[in-house]
C-alpha cells in the first residue's frame, strides 16, 4: 500500500509478504523504490528521502501492543536501508493500513491502535477514524505541509526518553561543546543535536533549497553531526541517518522556536514528528539550547508549535517535576494506491 503518512510518503508492507531476512528484505526494497540513484527513475521512490520510507507492520505478540512496526529508510542515491531510527511521520500510517489490513478489528467510530515501535522499543498509540466499521481518510484536519484537509489521527507517545541513544542527555548534559559549537544532544523518540544559527553563520529562516546549496555549512554539520554520534552512543553515523541535525532560532512568527533540520544531508521541508518531540522537549528544559529564545506557555500542559520551512508541528507536552513524560502530536494520512509492485532481476549491489 502506497501511502501518505504525515509529511512522508512510503510503501507499507504486511511483514509476511516480505523476505524474513533482512539481507534479502533490504535488496528487494532498494530494487523496488530505485535505490540507488538520485531520481529513483526505475522504482516507487519520489528521489527524496521524505518520499523513500518503507513501513513494515505485523501482528503483535506482544500484551501491550496490538502491532508492531518497523520503519526502514531507503537512502535515495547509496544501497543502504537503515533501521536505525523510528518515522513520525510514516507512523500516521501504520494505524489506518492496520485496519485495512484487518490486523486490528474496528471499535466503532474510532479505532485505537497501540503500535509497538520496534527500532527503538516503544510504544505509542494512535486513534484512526472508523465509521461504518471501515477507516475513513476524510476530515478537516491540516497539518502543515500538507495542501488538503484529512481525518485526524492523534498520536500519543509516552516512555520514549533515550529510546536510541540509551537517555535523554546521553552526554548526562544539557548541553556540550564540540568542536567550538555549543550543542543540546537529546533524543525523546529521535536523536537530534540543537545548534543556534547563529554559530553556524545564518539567519535560521533560509528555505531548505538555500541551505543545501550551502556547501560550507552542510560539511561542517556533517562535522559536527559525525563527531555526535560518537557521543550520543550512536558509533559510526557515516552510514546512518541519525542524528538529525537541527538548526534553532527564535520563533519568525507566533511558534515556539524556528528549526531547519538535516535528515542527515537535505534540509526536511518541515519536521519529522519524532524529531519536534524532541525539540520541544529540549526547549522546555532549563540549561538546554533554544530554552532561553522559545515562547514557551506556562501551563503545565503546553502547546507548542515547532516552527519549520512550511509552517509548524504543534506539540501537546505534559510535564511533570520539570520533565515530560507524554507528548501527543496530530498527524493525518491518505491511501494513495492498493496494489502489486512488480520486480525485475535484483542485480547485486
């Protein structure tokens, strides 16, 4: 099933369907969407990585979770498919392809979905539209980044501090030096590394396209981005896609704080929904970079619009003894296609 899942776009996949070994499993599905090469010409692939995502869902056997889901990302122009890191954004879909795919049965007009997230070991539950016993796509909710309106699809995430990198602070600091940069290292459901514009000699409100064509700035956060990874328990990230590289500054219009974030080489468009949990868990921490630019209400409960190239990713964060332990994020997805992928050769890669 071919789908769009907040503001991603990927192929969604019934485990059974696919290769049990991984091996085998990343080479059909470099084959399928195109990898490598910059267009993916000869595969589903859009020759973006926010439109070169595969969700792989099955049954769970777990008590706690009705499904379990693993994201993979096909890197665009190298053979590489990685499992290192969850996708917000393809998660919106995970719920709804559950449904259709009859792994979870209807529950009247909404249908909770508790997705056990498998690259990081966590859960989250998402709320998908089920009228007349069948998942509706249809609504008025918008997120940015996405043209048109769709059903509403919450997702609630809990327990997700350190889901990578082992902590919250995997440093055990709010903040650190590397290589003369101030820094905020945190992963809340994804790895992401703070860094203040104007360290790095920009605005923080260029377009992603201006900042790509900024080859001094993209090598040294590639620098920068190396040397955390290290740091953040990660090891090597040469080949991997985590950290994200997130770019801060105050708030252009009524958000919480601007961002420009690296996915690890092309600037996202907007912000992928793990990664702005993050973010906005950084933001509402005493000592953390951005804690002393953000807007940040004062109600426990906050509601915080995480400011990006196309607008904003509202984060609901509830705190408690200074620390958030829930975030809630509203995504929406859209069925685009049902249907076979076909397969050549698989030459070897």
């Amino acid at each position: 099933m071919w789908m769009r899942g907040g503001t991603s776009k990927g192929a969604y996949f019934a485990s059974s369907d696919l290769p049990a070994d991984p091996e085998a499993r990343n080479a059909l599905l470099l084959h399928l969407m195109g990898s490598p090469d910059p267009h993916q010409i000869d595969g589903l692939g859009g020759g973006d990585p926010l439109t070169s995502k595969v969700a792989v869902v099955k049954p769970s056997d777990r008590a706690d979770a009705d499904v379990d889901y693993l994201f993979l990302q096909v890197f665009v122009d190298e053979a590489i498919v990685s499992d290192a890191q969850n996708c917000g954004n393809i998660l919106a879909g995970v719920a709804p392809f559950a449904v259709e795919r009859a792994m979870v049965p209807v529950q009247g007009n909404e249908t909770p979905v508790r997705i056990y997230m498998e690259n990081t070991g966590q859960i989250a539950q998402a709320r998908v539209q089920t009228p007349d016993g069948r998942v509706s796509y249809t609504g008025a909710a918008m997120i940015d980044g996405v043209p048109n309106p769709a059903a509403p699809i919450p997702i609630a995430f809990s327990d997700t501090a350190g889901s990578s990198c082992g902590a919250l602070f995997p440093t055990g600091n709010p903040r650190d030096v590397i290589d003369g940069t101030l820094v905020t290292m945190i992963d809340n459901g994804m790895p992401c590394v703070l860094i203040a514009a104007h360290d790095l000699g920009i605005s923080g409100y260029e377009t992603p396209a201006e900042l790509e064509e900024n080859a001094t700035l993209r090598a040294r956060l590639e620098q920068l981005r190396l040397q955390a990874g290290q740091l953040m328990n990660l090891g090597d990230v040469r080949e991997k896609s985590v950290p994200k590289m997130t770019v801060i500054a105050p708030p252009k219009t009524r958000g919480a704080i601007s961002t420009r974030t690296f996915i690890p080489h092309r600037c996202h468009k907007t912000i992928g929904v793990l990664g702005a949990v993050s973010v906005a868990t950084a933001i509402v921490t005493r000592g953390c970079l951005g804690n002393d630019i953000a807007h940040i209400p004062t109600e426990d409960v906050k509601s915080l619009d995480i400011e990006h190239p196309s607008g904003a990713t509202t984060v609901i964060a509830t705190l408690e003894h200074d620390q958030v332990n829930r975030a809630e994020v509203l995504r929406t997805a859209r069925k685009i296609m049902d249907g076979v992928v076909f397969t050549s050769t698989i030459r070897t890669l």
